[in-house]
C-alpha cells in the first residue's frame, strides 16, 4: 500500500451530510482514489454512483469480485454468502464492497484492481425504456430488445439491471448490442435464456408484451472489452454467456483492430445453438477467426460433426494444438460451474491473470 499522511484521509470534524444524510469518506488503496459514501448505501452502490469503477460482479455478496481489505474505519456488512467471504477471511478484515455498510471513513486496500477499467468509468444512472421485440432464438434463449429514453454510455460486455415495474422484478442481462454511438445508444437487445421458474425469464413468452415499460439501470460490469492490445483474443461462453461476448466480438469489428479471435461456446445439443449464419459471415471480416461451437450432450439425430465435450475440454485441446503467437486475451461469460472450469484451462494456456476477464452468471438471490 502506498505511504500517506494521516491527515489525506481522516477526518476530526464530524461526517458532512447530504440531503440530511450522514456521509463518510472512503479512500481506495493503492490507487489514491477518494469519493463519499452514505450511510445505510454500500461502498459499491456508492462507487457506481459516482464513477468509480472498482472489481464486482453479481453484486449480491455471492461471488467475491469486490473483496477487498478493511485497513482502518467502522463498518457492518449486509447478509453475503460465505462462500463469497469465508468466515477466516472476515476475521482478518476481509470485506465484500457489495455488502459493506459504512459508520465511519474508511481506508480500503483493494486486492483486484485494474487502472484502465477505473479510467474508463461511467456512472451508474436509471433510465425508462419500452420493450420494442422478442425474438425466439433457439427453444430457451430469447432475443429482447428494448428502446431507452435517453441515450445509455457503456463499454461492450458490460451489463444493465431491468426492472418489470408492473411486477417489481429485477434481473441484471449483459448487452449484445454495440455501443456504436459516442454518446450513447438508445437501443438495447439482450440475449436472455429461458428458466422454468425465472421470475424475469418466466414472463419473454407470455408475460412481456412490445409496449410495456421497463427501467434500466447500469451500466455495470468489469468484463469489457479492452481495446488496441496485441495479440489474440480468445472468447469462451454458454447459454446466454453469448451476450456480453457477441457484443465485444462485433464491437471488435466495428473497431477495425485486426488480431487473432477465437470464440468457443458450449452447448448440450444441436437445438441450442443459433447464430450460425452470423459467425460464418464475420469470417469475411476478420482474416484470422474460428468460431468453435462445442456439444456436451450430441444427440443421435444432431447430425454433428463438429467439436463434442465440454467447453473447457475443447478449450483446452484447441489451445494446446493451435498454440496462439502473443500474449493472449481472454474473455469468458456464462455460467459459475464453467468458469470455474475454464479458468484454470487458460492459466495453463499462459494467460497472464490481468488479461483473464470474466463474468459470472450467478443465480439471483431475490
């Protein structure tokens, strides 16, 4: 951590208040950064207020993006899963931002902390939106399109919480669209898959109608795509994992950076993969792509020749038989469970940890 000066961040007067709230400073180790946080907000939810993009994910305390190290201040944390923040980790000042409640300033250590992504910060704001289409794209996975009221800046693979109002329903779906404008896109598609009790899923077939208002919120999310780097890219997804990815894919294109890609998406049968069409024609753009679709579960009547087994597995054979030139950046989007299964399969690829980004897709806890 950096040498400072007790008086850059502690304050003897009592704590400032805004809108009759009590508000506390937090200082963000080792880069320097400051801002104000109100008490009964969250360190995070006070971070996206403000612009400053530190590490998260599912925002809920279940997947422990945002630990970080409490060095001096009060503080409480809301409930949080313990898989997140084991308990040995909360005895030595371990914190989740998500979670964290403050009742004084802080001083915070982060331990994940990535200069471009707080350079390229955008604050969190709300905005109304009007459903526009939905789209079946295969039997579970929907295509949702969405109109916004005032133009949304965000970075490809970032993503939104969408609000049913009517139902006070609230689920956070990555953008597949391209944040083309530079002021901002007014047009969203979300590529959403179906799950039979999903509170939001639940409603794209027989609950949502083209008309109905709906509110944004965001933009949120550390998996974006990180622009003129040399060397490959290499892209993994499942499911909806597809979103955030097609996204970066074709902000890739629209940027006219040439490199090597890679996108390898899993699927348990032929029916679950869609999109096709659309991989074969960027192979005219890009003079140095693969998309490598994969069947975990092929069934007799697929007719399939292509990639079978798991994501990770073919990940794995891919990289070792094409062994990529460069330094490589990875992006992969999906679900817990094959994350945590690629990951391990790239760092023995040789990617470095600051070039590995991802974004799980948690199940919501409310």
């Amino acid at each position: 951590m950096n040498d400072m000066n007790d008086t850059q961040w502690k304050r003897d007067a009592m704590p400032e208040t805004v809108d009759h709230q009590t508000v506390h400073t937090v200082r963000f180790e080792p880069v320097g950064v400051e801002m104000e946080v109100a008490e009964g907000e969250t360190v995070l939810d006070a971070a996206f207020r403000q612009g400053i993009s530190v590490m998260h994910g599912c925002k809920e305390g279940q997947c422990s993006s945002c630990k970080s190290l409490l060095i001096e201040g009060d503080v409480e944390l809301k409930k949080y899963s313990t898989f997140a923040l084991p308990d040995y980790e909360r005895e030595t000042n371990h914190i989740l931002l998500c979670r964290t409640l403050a009742f004084s300033d802080l001083t915070v250590e982060l331990l994940n902390y990535d200069e471009d992504l707080m350079r390229r910060s955008i604050a969190v704001k709300e905005f109304g939106a009007t459903l526009t289409k939905i789209t079946a794209l295969t039997h579970d996975i929907r295509l949702l399109e969405v109109e916004l009221d005032q133009p949304l800046r965000f970075w490809a693979g970032q993503y939104v919480d969408l609000t049913i109002p009517r139902l006070d329903i609230t689920r956070s779906f990555s953008m597949a669209s391209v944040p083309s404008e530079p002021g901002g896109q007014t047009s969203l598609a979300f590529i959403i898959k179906k799950y039979p009790n999903g509170a939001f899923s639940s409603q794209l077939d027989d609950g949502l109608k083209p008309g109905d208002r709906l509110v944004a919120k965001g933009p949120y999310g550390t998996c974006f795509r990180r622009e003129e780097q040399p060397g490959p890219m290499v892209l993994v997804g499942g499911g909806s994992g597809m979103s955030p990815l097609w996204s970066i894919l074709n902000d890739l294109v629209q940027s006219g950076e040439q490199r090597p890609v890679r996108f390898f998406y899993g699927a348990r049968t032929r029916r679950d993969l869609f999109y096709l069409d659309e991989f074969a024609g960027l192979t005219e753009k890009l003079p140095d792509f693969r998309f490598i679709p994969a069947l975990s579960h092929a069934e007799a009547g697929d007719d399939w020749t292509g990639e079978t087994g798991f994501i990770h597995e073919v990940l794995g054979r891919t990289l070792r038989e094409e062994a990529l030139a460069g330094e490589i950046d990875a992006y992969t989007c999906g679900p817990t469970p094959m994350i945590d299964a690629v990951m391990p399969v790239l760092q023995m690829a040789g990617v470095s940890p600051e070039r590995l980004y991802f974004d799980k897709f948690t199940q919501a806890v409310r």
